[in-house]
C-alpha cells in the first residue's frame, strides 16, 4: 500500500482458486464495476491529544 499526489494505491493477490467473495471481487475489477475501497484498520497504542485531533 502506498500513497501519492493522486491518492491510495494497493498491491495484492486474491485467492479466486480457494474463496469464492475473491473470485466475485475479481470478476468486479475485470469489469471495472468497483468506484471505491474499503478497509480497516487497529490504532497503536497511544493517548489522543486533543488540540492536534490525533494520536501520539
């Protein structure tokens, strides 16, 4: 996963062989009928610091 001037780029593999929703995600890219991405993510361990609206 990277990110540049134009926005968020991933890189992987889909299983179509063993996973049927890989397979049905595949099928979608091919037919370029996908407009986003979705993912999810686990914070680090850390304390919210309110004036910056992040975490350290």
């Amino acid at each position: 996963m990277w990110e540049d001037e134009r926005g968020l780029f991933v890189k992987g593999k889909l299983l179509i062989e063993d996973d049927p929703l890989a397979k049905r995600a595949h099928a979608h890219m091919k037919a370029g009928s996908l407009s986003g991405l979705s993912i999810g993510y686990v914070l680090k361990d850390g304390e919210y610091e309110r004036t910056k609206g992040s975490f350290d």
